[in-house]
C-alpha cells in the first residue's frame, strides 16, 4: 500500500468531499465516521500525508505527534467518552484491514 493523494481522507483534507466534522487543531481532523461500528463513532486523521501508522511514528515531526494525540484527546471530551470508556483502533496495512491509506484512528464507544 503506497499513499494516495485521491484517497478519501485527503479529499476530505482538501475540503472536495464533506465531512461532519468534530473537532479540528493544526494537525488533526476528526470526524464521524459515515458507517459507524457503535454508537458513537468518529475518525480521527493527521493532516499530512501518512500511510499508516507505521508511517506517522517513523516520519512525523514531535510536535506533530502531540497535535494529533491532543486532537484525540479533545475529541473524546467533545463526546463525552473520556469518563465513560472508548476503544482507540488503528488497522496498520492491507493485511490488518486498512481500507484507506491515510493513517487513522477510530474512536468507538457506547456498546
């Protein structure tokens, strides 16, 4: 799996398809997911571009790192899951299911 500008999650960075968003930071996007796996469902995106998370832990810069986990952070306090429990999922490659190459994360909780 190599990166694809056109993947869906850089259409969305590029403002070409809409998105419901959350919360967004500097380095972070996040979003509801628009096939939900729970109740509440969001995605949570970098801003640049990274395969997976493979990727993101070799080559973003630290203050990228920070951005985006503080995006996460804010985003569960949006929603309310920080008190109430969540599940943090990445799927890293084809042979764990990733479907889009960009990394991402999904926030899941209420079930």
């Amino acid at each position: 799996m190599t990166y694809d500008s056109n993947n869906i999650f850089a259409k969305i960075l590029r403002g070409d398809i809409p998105c419901q968003k959350i919360h967004e930071n500097d380095y972070g996007l996040a979003f509801y997911d628009i096939h939900p796996k729970a109740p509440i469902h969001a995605l949570v995106i970098p801003k640049n571009a990274y395969e997976n998370f493979e990727d993101f832990c070799h080559n973003a810069k630290p203050e990228e790192v920070l951005g985006f986990l503080a995006c996460i952070t804010k985003v569960t306090e949006l929603l309310k899951i920080n008190t109430s429990g969540y599940r943090l999922m990445s799927n890293c490659g084809e042979g764990a299911g990733q479907e889009v190459p960009h990394f991402h994360v999904h926030l899941l909780s209420g079930k």
